[in-house]
C-alpha cells in the first residue's frame, strides 16, 4: 500500500514487481479511521487474491525496526505502532517503509536501479524524495530518515519551505518549485507573447507544475524558461550528491519524471560542469525511473514478501 496524505493506495503485487489488482480510498484525518481505511482496502483486495504479507509506503519517518510510524506530516501517526495493530487486525505479517525508500527499492528489484550497486532514486512530485541503495540495501540512517535530500539548503536565505527552512534544493526543484518559478518570471521579458501568462493574468493563480510542463511541452517561452531554471537546479543539488554518495545511476522518478524529456538532457549537461574532478572519475549515469505512481506500492510488497533484504546499513 501506498499511505499518502489524501488517499491510500493498495495493489497485489507478485514475485516479479507486476501489479495484478489494485483497489483505494480516501485518506481519514485520524489513527482509528486511517487503520479502518488500509484495513477496508486490504480486505478488498484479499477477498479476490491470496496475500501472504502487507506493506505499507508511508509518507513520513519509519523506525529503524520498520514497525512504528516516528511522525508523518500529513497522516495522523505520531510514535504509532502501526504494524502490530495492522497485523493484529488483518492476521498478515506488515512492513513499513518510508514512501521513497519503497519507490527506490522498486527501482533496485525489478527497475532502472536493478544490478546497481550504489544507485539513488530521486522522486521528484510536490517535493523531493530520495533513496539510496548501497549493495543491496537501502541506507535509512542512524534513526531511520534519511535521506532527505530535499531540504539540503541550495539557496541560503531562498524560497521558504513548509520545513521551517529557507532555500531547500525542494523548494527549486519539484513540480510546486516550477509553477513558483514560472510566476517570478511572470515580471520578465520571457513572459512576452507568453499564451501561459495570460492565461495566469486571467486566472490568477492558475499555475502548477503540470500546466507549466505541458506549456513547456507546446513551445511556451515563459514555461521554456522556467524548465531551464528547473534543470539548473537539478544540475546543481545532483553535484553535491555526487561528491557526498558518489552513486553509479540516479534514476529520476516521481509525478514530474513524465516531463523528464524537457530537462534531463539539459541537467546532465549542466552538471558534468559542476561535477567535482570531471572528466577524472566515471560519470554518474541520469535515467528516468521505470515505475511512476505504483512504485511505492511495488517495493512496500517485495520489502513484505522478503523483510530481510532491504534491511539498512547505517
């Protein structure tokens, strides 16, 4: 299951990461109701399929010992034992895992991370989400929350972040920071003879990121602009990664990676310029992720079915 902020999502998935049924529902604003929830829908589907474990993509901080729920910014959970009441109430064993952690185990199971040895997922939506997977397992930290790539300061003093932060490489790059960038243009010469500007001056407030990617898509000078910016920003975040983690491939996963052909080129251009030694170590690989919106889904049940593999190293 994938356990957002607005709707759970559950699939039966099988040995070979294909999803074979799926089934969801709204997202219930308190522990009782949001287990009632995953509870409802588990039954749902295992009233058609035979499940032999659950495992649950969780939007927020995961316990080491992938039991308990440490908080979770949009759900109700705060130090919550989700998956003894889970597993008391459905008789399966249950898992947890961090949603991007779940995506980038997909990525190494059955993806573009897969043969990898050290490879990152960078799930790129709202916000930014990251794993990373270091021989075979996923690194989770000392206190299981890493790693949080998204609020790695970029911009000292920049945009604020709902973390409390200023200038979150988030904040720069994801589909919320392209529609605030595409309105900081609004006042500049690249929004002339922009059809998306005056669609924003009509309607106020319009922008998003998917509009800006589709405009982007047709051409649009204002919605041009404001992608290169994204891929500088790109460029920029996956530098420092780089130098910290020193992966082999960086799959570019998440809602936006469907734009991927409007700036992966340009980032990847960009940052071999801004690589550390360039040209003196093997370049990092940047492809897209092979799983968009099911790819929590995915890996929370290949971590259920085999617990042990993803086990982390701190």
């Amino acid at each position: 299951m994938d356990v957002g902020g607005t709707s759970v999502r559950a699939g039966v998935v099988d040995a070979r990461g294909e999803v074979l049924d799926t089934a969801r529902g709204s997202t219930p604003p308190t522990e009782r109701a949001l287990e009632d929830a995953i509870c409802a829908v588990v039954s749902e589907l295992t009233a058609r399929h035979r499940a032999t474990a659950v495992g649950l993509a969780v939007a927020g901080f995961i316990a080491n010992d992938r039991r308990t729920v440490m908080f979770a910014p949009h759900l109700a959970w705060r130090d919550a034992p989700v998956a003894a009441r889970v597993e008391a109430r459905l008789g399966l064993p249950v898992v947890l895992e961090h949603d991007a952690n779940a995506a980038g185990w997909a990525e190494h199971r059955f993806g573009a991370l897969k043969g990898v040895g050290t490879g990152l997922l960078l799930a790129i939506g709202t916000g930014i989400g990251a794993a990373l997977v270091v021989d075979g397992r996923l690194y989770r930290g000392a206190h299981g929350v890493a790693p949080e790539l998204g609020h790695l300061t970029l911009e000292p003093g920049g945009r604020p972040c709902p973390c409390g932060k200023r200038g979150c490489w988030e904040r720069y790059c994801s589909g919320t920071a392209l529609a605030a960038t595409a309105t900081d243009l609004l006042a500049t010469r690249v929004a002339r003879g922009s059809p998306l500007a005056r669609e924003e001056q009509r309607n106020p407030g319009s922008l998003t990121g998917r509009t800006v990617s589709a405009a982007a898509r047709e051409g649009d000078p204002l919605a041009v602009a404001a992608m290169a910016e994204f891929a500088r920003w790109l460029a920029t975040g996956l530098s420092l990664i780089a130098d910290a983690y020193d992966p082999e491939v960086v799959a570019i996963g998440g809602g936006l990676s469907e734009a991927a052909p409007l700036f992966l080129d340009d980032a990847r251009e960009q940052f071999h310029g801004l690589l550390t030694g360039a040209g003196h170590r093997p370049p990092l690989r940047l492809r897209p992720a092979h799983h968009r919106d099911n790819a929590g889904i995915i890996g929370a049940a290949a971590l259920a079915a085999h617990p042990t593999r993803g086990l982390s190293t701190a």
